[in-house]
C-alpha cells in the first residue's frame, strides 16, 4: 500500500461518521448505566440513613421521656426522708390503741391508719435506696415544711399510759395533729417535687389524711 493510500484509509477511518456515532452511543450508555446504579446506591444509602436517623431521634425520645418521669430533685428526697420517722411515729401510736382504745371508730381508723403507712415506709425506704440517699436527713438542711406534727417521747409514754375514753380522746388529738403536719409536707413535696411517684404519694396523702383528719375531729365532738 502507498503512503497516499494509508493516509487516505487512516483519514477515512478517523472522519467516518457511522463509527463515531456508534462510539459515542456506546459511551453514553455506559455513563446512564453508571449514573443509574450510583442513583440507587446514593438512594438506598440516602433511605438507610433516614431511617437511622429516624430510629436515633426516636431513641432519644425516649430516653428522655423515661428520664423526665425518673428525675428526682432535693425535695423529693427530703420528702421520703422525713417522712419515713413520721409514718413509723404514726403507725407506733396506731398499735397502742390495741387493748387501750374503747371506741369502735378509734379502733377501726388505728388499724386502717397501720395497714395504709407500713407499706409507703416501705416504698419510700426503696426509693431512697435507689436514689443512692440515706434513710436520715442527718444534718442536712432541709425544706422548710413548718410543724411536722411528730410526738415527743413525753407525749408517746403519756397516751402509752392511757385506757379507754381517755386513750380514745388523747389518740384522737395527738393523731389530728399528726396528721396536719403530715399534710402540710406532703403539699410542699407536691409544690417543690419533681418525682412522678413520690408527688402520686404525696398527693394521696393530703387526700386520705385530710378524711381521716375530719373523721377524727367528729370523734372528739362525740366523746
């Protein structure tokens, strides 16, 4: 072959339309079809990464909410510390009435009030426990709850060395003022608490001990 007819072959080769057409066919093809798997594999990447997102923020969620209804603050703890000794102080004057008291509604109400606060000891003696506080306030400052309404030893050995009416008058009075100073805590505890089960206590507490309060008070009026 002449170099004329190289030159005029390898010109008509490098010019032919037909076959530059069918290159840039097939490389464009081959860009959509990588275009088209990156699309799919950004898409389930981008999809995969919502839904972890998704299960992150819905985690979060949670954990918050089970950490807002847990969270426990100063008041909270005083709360159970004080009024631990008030309730055994409480459930103390309730089993005297065994074999002192003479009024049927006296008897029945010493019992109801034992069977009701030896288990809130209980319950508020766990709570301490898991809050990582001791049982005592020790030295502690704590909220300014006013009178407390607790007995001192003198009142305890004076209404242990009661009988009958007497027992049932004295029991009645020491009782009422018992029971205000246990209301009185438990309304600051749910002013100033922020545990959900110890302001539900609480709560219950002012309720209960206010009935118990009035039925006591109508009592006295009767003896």
């Amino acid at each position: 072959m002449t170099a004329f007819t190289r030159a005029f072959h390898g010109k008509h080769l490098h010019h032919n339309p037909v076959r530059r057409l069918a290159a840039v066919g097939v490389v464009a093809a081959g860009a959509l079809m990588l275009s088209a798997c990156g699309s799919d594999s950004d898409g389930a990447s981008g999809m995969s990464g919502m839904d972890h997102g998704g299960s992150k923020s819905s985690a979060t969620a949670t954990a918050t909410a089970a950490a807002k209804a847990g969270d426990v603050d100063e008041a909270d703890v005083t709360f159970a510390q004080m009024m631990i000794p008030h309730h055994e102080q409480a459930v103390a004057m309730a089993e005297l009435a065994d074999g002192r008291a003479s009024d049927a509604e006296i008897k029945g109400l010493a019992a109801k009030i034992e069977k009701a606060q030896d288990p809130e000891i209980k319950t508020m003696t766990g709570w301490l426990k898991s809050w990582g506080k001791p049982t005592a306030t020790g030295d502690t400052p704590g909220m300014d709850m006013g009178s407390d309404g607790m007995m001192s030893d003198k009142d305890m050995k004076e209404l242990k060395a009661m009988q009958g009416k007497e027992f049932d008058k004295m029991f009645a009075q020491m009782m009422i003022d018992h029971h205000d100073g246990a209301i009185a805590m438990a309304k600051t505890e749910q002013k100033s608490g922020q545990n959900a089960d110890a302001k539900k206590m609480a709560a219950a507490i002012v309720t209960g001990q206010s009935a118990e309060v009035k039925q006591l008070q109508s009592i006295l009026d009767r003896l």
